[in-house]
C-alpha cells in the first residue's frame, strides 16, 4: 500500500472516530433532556446509541465486543463488592440478566 493511501485510510478512521465521539456526546446530553422532560421512549432510543457507541467506539480502538462483555460483568461485579454508589438489586438483577443473555 503507497504511502498516500496508508494516510488517506488513516484520516478516514480519525473521522469515523470522531464523528462517533461527537455522536456519543450529543447523544449523552439528549439522555439527560429526555430524563429531564420523562420522555421514556427518547430515553430508551439514547441509551441504545450509548451503548451501540460504545461498543463501535471500542471496536474502533481495537477492543473486542467478546472483550467488552467481559469487561462490564467484571465491572457489575467488582461494585458488588466494593458496594459501590449503584444501586446493588439493580446491579445483582443485571448480573443475573447477563448471564442468562450470554447463554443463549
């Protein structure tokens, strides 16, 4: 691959990359209006592109999606122990979800 094409892939994925960025954080503030205004149906439609955003954006940065599962039951976990700020039913009933989700 020439050097000209290397460069033009490069600032191709800069741009996806920041375009996805700029995405997650319209779509941050769009969730906290929507909670704000309890548009239930705006709040779940942000909370789904966070949480696709997420996972592209760590795809992007070379992180994989199997990765990232094991990362966020790891994290759930370790605020069952350390009882973090989060609320401890809701994240025991998440644990529970996702480790029935991953069976199937």
């Amino acid at each position: 691959m020439s050097f000209l094409k290397k460069q033009n892939k490069l600032a191709k994925s800069l741009y996806v990359i920041e375009n996805m960025k700029n995405k997650m954080l319209w779509s941050i503030a769009s969730l906290f209006y929507s909670l704000s205004q309890g548009n239930q149906e705006s709040v779940e439609d942000n909370l789904s592109e966070i949480i696709l955003l997420s996972y592209t954006l760590g795809k992007r940065a070379g992180i994989s999606f199997y990765s990232m599962d094991r990362n966020i039951e790891k994290k759930a976990k370790e605020y069952l122990e350390e009882k973090e700020s989060l609320s401890l039913d809701d994240t025991a009933y998440f644990l529970q979800y996702f480790s029935t989700y991953k069976k199937k």
